[in-house]
C-alpha cells in the first residue's frame, strides 16, 4: 500500500507540473500573439474555454506587470550606474578625467 500511495503521489506531481507547463506555455503565446491587450471572451455555449480564455488573461495581466517592474528595476539601476561612473571619475584625478573624456566624449 505505501508504494502505491508513493507512485500516485509521484504522478498526482508529474500531473501538476505538466498541467502548468501548459499554462505558461499558454500564457506565452497568449502574449506573443496579442500583445499586452489580450482579451478574454466570454461564450456561454463554451464555458470551458470561456474558463480558459480569463485564466490566460489573468496570467498575461500578471506578466505584463512583471516585464514592467523588471523594466522599472533595470532602468533604476542603469541610471544608478551611470551616477557611480560620473561620481568615480569627478572623484579621480585630472589624467583619469581627460582619458575618460577624450574616450567617452
């Protein structure tokens, strides 16, 4: 009996990750093919797919809003580096300042 309940909970693992696998893979032709402005679209002789169509625009929704924090974060951060850079080299001496004006400017 526990090897059995080993095996089904092995597949009943298997199940879950294959079944999501699928979503996200859903989700990213969802968003490849439509864009940000996926619509979702509601029929009530095809409530599954109906079902369907609002989880992927739920899932499109939430990755929109991570490629946008992801793009907030990075810019913060170039921006921070280019401050580093200018602060390193107003803080170095002259010959490094000509070199990096002479090269970058």
């Amino acid at each position: 009996m526990p090897v059995a309940q080993w095996v089904l909970g092995d597949a009943v693992k298997l199940l879950i990750l294959v079944l999501g696998l699928v979503y996200a893979a859903l989700v990213f032709a969802g968003y490849v093919t439509e864009g940000p402005h996926y619509q979702p679209r509601f029929h009530l002789e095809e409530p599954a797919r109906s079902g369907e169509r609002l989880l992927v625009w739920t899932g499109i929704k939430l990755l929109v809003a991570l490629v946008r924090l992801c793009r907030s974060l990075f810019n913060q951060l170039l921006t921070a580096s280019g401050e580093v850079g200018f602060w390193i080299v107003n803080k170095s001496g002259p010959k490094v300042q000509r070199e990096v004006r002479s090269r970058f400017l």
